[in-house]
C-alpha cells in the first residue's frame, strides 16, 4: 500500500495471512455530559496489531526508480 512518508526506491513485502487485530477491549458506548437538548455519547474501543510471524514480511530498499 502506498504511503506518503515512504521512499520511492523501497518497496514493503507483506503478506496479510500473517497480520491479524486482536481487541483488548471491545466496543462499547458511553453516555457523557449532557448540554442543552443535545444528548453526547463516546465509543471506546482498544485494538492492537499482531504479527503472528515476523519472517512472514520484509523491506527491500535502493531499488532503481529509471
């Protein structure tokens, strides 16, 4: 996948059968303060990235770009 903070000459190897999101804690909402008419709820959710195999991906850098 493309990214702005990445080089042109390096490329990302990734294979997502060995990515997963495992949730710390699931989704839920809250009721918060209330202001006027208006009625505020807040979602929290806490989610971490999980590499199940560090071999599984990689970087290839210096690549020719001509």
């Amino acid at each position: 996948m493309p990214n702005r903070f990445s080089r042109d000459r390096t490329a990302l190897l990734i294979d997502w059968e060995y990515w997963s999101i495992h949730y710390l804690r699931p989704f839920f909402i809250q009721e918060i303060a209330k202001t006027g008419d208006a009625e505020k709820r807040q979602m929290l959710c806490e989610w971490t990235l999980c590499s199940k195999n560090e071999a599984a991906s990689g970087k290839h850098g210096d690549l020719r770009t001509s």
